[in-house]
C-alpha cells in the first residue's frame, strides 16, 4: 500500500505545472522586473522598504524621476516602498502600458 501511495504522490508530481521564471510580455514589465531584482542592492538601511532618497540614488542615470516611480509604488502613502507594494505594482504593469500606448495616439 506504501508503494501505491508513493507512487502516486510522485505521479501527481510530475503532472503539476512546472515553476519557471517570470517572462516579461512588455518593456513595462521587463522594468519593473528590474526594480524588483535591485530591490535589496537599493535598501541601504537594511528596513525591507525604499525611501525617497534610496530611490533617487537607485535611479539615478536612469532618466526616471523617483517622485513618479513613488506615486506609482507607494500604494499606502507612507513614503517607503515596501517589497510587498513593489510584487504588487508589478500585476498593474498593464495600467502603465495603457497609459503609454494612449499618449502615443493622442500625440499623433
């Protein structure tokens, strides 16, 4: 019966989707990746949440102005950014590229 029931486990093991890396579908989302992976490298205070002022030196040379990339993260208007805000922007990526995407047609 143990051998049944291994076997088993390991069948519905191996028929379960695999884990695999997260895929960016747009330029969006390949730069929100981007903040995600830089996250601990940018947190200098070691506090699990990015500042206005960890923020401008992160960004910087980036073209990007950390006062947007606040607006947009900082769901609870605490100021900080915490890794929590940050996954969950990413499932609003679609919202920036709708807003990119009406700009380019309103400009033409």
């Amino acid at each position: 019966m143990k051998h049944i029931t291994a076997f088993a486990a390991l069948a519905i093991t191996a028929c379960a989707p695999a884990i695999g890396p997260v895929v960016p579908k747009t330029p969006v989302e390949r730069k929100m990746i981007g903040l995600l992976q830089k996250f601990d490298r940018w947190d200098d205070d070691g506090n699990s949440q990015l500042d206005r002022e960890e923020l401008t030196e992160g960004l910087a040379d980036s073209g990007y102005s950390a006062d947007a990339v606040m607006e947009f993260y900082d769901t609870n208007r605490n100021g900080l950014i915490s890794l929590k805000e940050a996954q969950v922007a990413y499932g609003r990526a679609s919202q920036i590229d709708a807003g990119n995407k009406s700009r380019t047609k309103n400009k033409q």
